[in-house]
C-alpha cells in the first residue's frame, strides 16, 4: 500500500503517531550539552507543573512535517484536531490530492476499534471531501513507521537544551530540520477528556461508514466522504 500511494500522483501518504509526554521545566532529561560550559539542570525530578503532549504528521516522501503540541490528554480528538490543523496548512498546495494513505501503529488513542477516533476521521473525510486509508502496523513493529525515526531525530536535536518553558519547546522543535525541511509546530490548547466514545446505534452507524479489508479487519480501513446532492 506504502508503495502504491506514492506511485499515485493524487495520493499523499501521511505517517502519524504521538510522542511520550515532555516534562516542561529544568530537567536534565539525561542529555548531553554541546557548550564549552555545561548546563545547568535540576539534579532530581521534582513533580512538573506543566507538561505537554507532542503529535506529529509526516510526509516520508517529501519529508515535510508538522508537529502539535497539546497541554492537556493524548486522546482521539488531539490526534485528529492536529490532523485538522496539518491539512488547513497545507491544503492550497494540495489542491491535486484525492486521497490520503495513513501509517499508523495500533495505539489506544487511535486503532482500529476505537469509535472516538472513526467518527472524527469520518468527519474530516467529510469536510475536507478527501478518502482516507488507514493502514496500521501490526504489534511490535511500529519501529517501521517513518515518523518513529523522525522522533529519534527530534530528540537528537534538543537533547542539551533545556525545556524550561512552553514557548521554549514550541521554538525547539520548529527549529528541527528533517532532510533540510523545518518542522512546522503549534501549540493545540484545547483540554480534552478520556474515555469518549460512541455505543449503540450510533456506533452501528459509524460502522456503515467504514470500509474495512475483509482479511485485515483492523489493520486496513477505508472512509469515503459523503456524496452531497445539489
């Protein structure tokens, strides 16, 4: 599938994924500075008072990429709102892409079987009149999603600087240059809630939207957009 999307001219192939939580203060994090002087960090963890949840989208083909931070839970609805953001960013360049391949790994936030984040990719499907594909990675091999080493990369980056405020991280990785492209990177400010879903009828319905591999049940799914009759 990987290699179809990006033999089609009106396919983009996107990989996604979360980040671990990034405490935001003094922390050594156990990186290593560049400087002639070394810099100074706390010596113990003490509790954070801030904390930030990074997402991001890329582009392996091009190499482009869009980082979003959120200040609250990695949930369904941060993942797709960061989605939202990505595609109001680049959707005047992409006026020729039809379709939208996305590489995943099997995450809480984001599998197969949660209703959460179906219904809020059937959404955009709908408002940005595009098809989705989500292709997952099976267990133990999301080390195979690009975005995986783009991460190690952004880490890399960062290591010997300290994270001491919001605006610090934010500046840091929209700094990151991946092939030569910088990252572009926002703050998502929104406080999302655990555990939403759907139940009953309106996960059936959810259910009629979505087009799944007959072999792959939960690993390939396809969402087309509504047809909208004038």
């Amino acid at each position: 599938m990987n290699a179809l999307a990006d033999g089609d001219p009106e396919t983009l192939r996107l990989s996604i994924d979360t980040k671990a939580t990034v405490h935001v203060g003094q922390y050594s994090r156990g990186g290593k500075s560049r400087g002639i002087k070394a810099v100074e960090a706390w010596d113990h963890d003490m509790r954070p008072k801030e904390k930030l949840v990074p997402g991001g989208i890329l582009e392996p083909v091009s190499g482009k990429s869009f980082l979003f931070f959120g200040s609250s839970n990695k949930t369904s609805d941060f993942l797709v709102d960061g989605l939202e953001l990505w595609w109001n960013e680049r959707k005047s360049e992409l006026y020729n892409v039809k379709q939208l391949v996305i590489n995943m790994d099997n995450g809480p936030e984001c599998n197969g079987r949660r209703s959460q984040f179906l219904y809020r990719m059937t959404m955009f499907a709908d408002m940005t009149g595009l098809n989705i594909r989500l292709i997952y990675y099976p267990p133990y091999h999301s080390k195979y999603n690009s975005i995986e080493r783009y991460w190690a990369g952004l880490e890399k980056s960062w290591n010997g600087y300290l994270l001491e405020s919001v605006t610090t991280v934010i500046n840091r990785a929209g700094n990151f240059a991946w092939r030569g492209i910088a990252a572009k990177a926002r703050l998502v400010d929104t406080v999302y809630q655990k555990g939403v879903k759907l139940c009953g009828k309106d996960k059936k319905n959810l259910e009629k939207r979505l087009m799944r591999s007959p072999s792959l049940h939960w690993w390939d799914i396809s969402i087309s957009p509504k047809t909208v009759f004038l």
